[in-house]
C-alpha cells in the first residue's frame, strides 16, 4: 500500500519519541517519560557493590580487631609466665640472704676476724649467687622440656646440668681460669645438652667471665680455699646442705651433689657456703 510523505514522517516522528538521544551523554531516551533505558538497573548494581564494600570493611574490621585481641591475650600470657619466674628467683635470694646472716653473725660476734676471712666470706656469696641464679637460668635453657617429660624428671635434669656447670667452671677454685670457654661448651655439647642457640652462648659468656674473675680473686688470698666435691650428699642430715627446689615433698632424700660447699683452709677449715643438694622433688599439682 502507497503511503504518503506526510505518514511516512509521522510514524518517523513516533518512533523519535521513544529514542531521542539524551543530550547529557547521548543516550536515546524515552520522550514520554524522560527515563534513560537501563538506568534502573544500574542503579541497582553500583547499590549492591557498595553495600558489598562496606559488608567487607566490617570484616576487615572485625577480624583486625580478633587479631589485636589474641596478641594481647598471648603477650599477657608471656608477661605473666616471666613474673613468675621472677618471683621464684626473688624466693631463692632472700632465703641465700638469711642463710647468709650466720655467717655475718660469726663476723660480727668476733668469731671470724681476719680480713682474708671477710673477703672469702664475699666471695663464697657470689659463689652461691651464680650457682643459685645464673646457672639455674643457663640450666634451663640447656635442657628445655621435652615432650611428656614430667616436672620431676626435668627437674632433675636440669639440676644435673647445673652439677655438670660447677664442675667445669670452677674446679680447681684456687686456680686461675686455664683454658678457653670452648672447650666448656664441647664438653657439655658432648653430654648432648642444648648449647646451640644464641641464648645459651649469650648466658653462657657472661657466666664463664663472672666465674674467671671469682677464680682470680681466690687464687689471689693468702689463705686458700676450695670446693669439697668429695662430701657424700646422701651422710647429709637436713641441716648440714642447702636443697637445690625450695618446695620439697614430706621426707625428701638428698640424692645428689649440684653444688659443693665452699671451704676456708687453715688450721681450722671452716665452711662458709654449704653444699646445694638435689632431693627428691615435692609432688606438685
């Protein structure tokens, strides 16, 4: 069927309604309205992608905020492990420091006068101090506890360690340091103790320089002294040795020597530091 110019342009006319181009961004929108097509549905996307960008910001959020939580928790948990530690060393002080005033009393009522006597009383307390403090702390870190190891068992392995430490360091007492710390560490090596780690070599140096000057300085007195290894610990009566665990359970045994007793010699030996002794550990919870 013909059709006339004048329809042909109106029907041109009715469809420009529906997809004029928008002058904006030239997109054809719909006269009758005004929408631009699809505009809707994007809106909707951007509204869902943001709502998905905040939804991981809070778990961002929320899991930064667990993870601070746990270290916290586990940096307490450390604190706290250390506090104690600290306040078993403090025990350990004040009881060396009571033990240590009957000596001071036997100075002071004019049993011991001499000079020399006074300072081998000062060097039999540093003696102790390491023994007590600095070998107990190298002790533990030569023998970490392995795995299903009692507290008794280690204990008593770490006390061993200690014996073997004394042994080393300051036997002969009255002799200058002869060898190198070397040969220290191989011969603890060999009793397969843990002597690789920095912190064993960082103790350990402090230590070995702390008991070479405690050496000279004996070796230095006119009146000598020594270490008596030779004592029988299990012949000890309770009042004759220091017990290496402060908690001791209810008719605990010597068992063995960790630390000998330091002796002035003379015509009239005399103890000033009385040997350390492993008993059978207490029964703890």
């Amino acid at each position: 069927m013909h059709r006339g110019t004048h329809d042909f342009y109106s029907e041109d006319e009715e469809h420009d309604e529906f997809l004029a181009p928008c002058p904006t961004c030239g997109r054809r929108t719909d006269k009758k309205d005004g929408k631009t097509s699809g505009m809707g549905r994007r809106n909707k996307n951007q509204h869902d992608v943001e709502a998905c960008h905040r939804m991981l910001q809070d778990i961002q959020r929320q899991t930064g905020a667990f993870a601070q939580w746990t270290t916290t928790v586990l940096s307490a948990v450390h604190s706290l492990g250390e506090r104690l530690e600290e306040v078993a060393r403090s025990v350990d002080r004040v009881a060396d420091a009571l033990r240590d005033q009957g000596v001071r009393d036997a100075i002071d009522t004019g049993r011991v006068t001499s000079d020399v006597h006074r300072r081998h009383l000062e060097l039999a307390q540093t003696y102790r101090a390491l023994v007590t403090q600095s070998l107990r702390d190298l002790g533990r870190v030569l023998c970490p506890k392995e795995s299903d190891e009692g507290r008794a068992e280690l204990a008593r392995r770490r006390a061993r360690a200690v014996a073997h430490l004394v042994r080393f360091l300051f036997q002969p007492l009255d002799q200058p340091v002869s060898g190198p710390p070397e040969e220290i560490v191989d011969r603890l090596r060999e009793l397969g103790l843990a002597t690789g780690g920095t912190q064993f070599h960082h103790q350990f140096a402090a230590v070995f320089s702390r008991a070479a000057a405690l050496r000279e300085d004996v070796a230095g007195l006119a009146l000598t002294a020594g270490l008596d290894f030779d004592v029988d610990p299990t012949a000890l009566s309770a009042d004759d040795y220091q017990p290496w665990e402060q908690q001791q359970a209810d008719g605990a045994q010597p068992e063995f020597l960790v630390a000998p007793a330091y002796v002035v010699g003379g015509d009239r030996p005399r103890t000033f530091s009385p040997p350390i002794v492993f008993t059978t550990p207490a029964d703890r919870p």
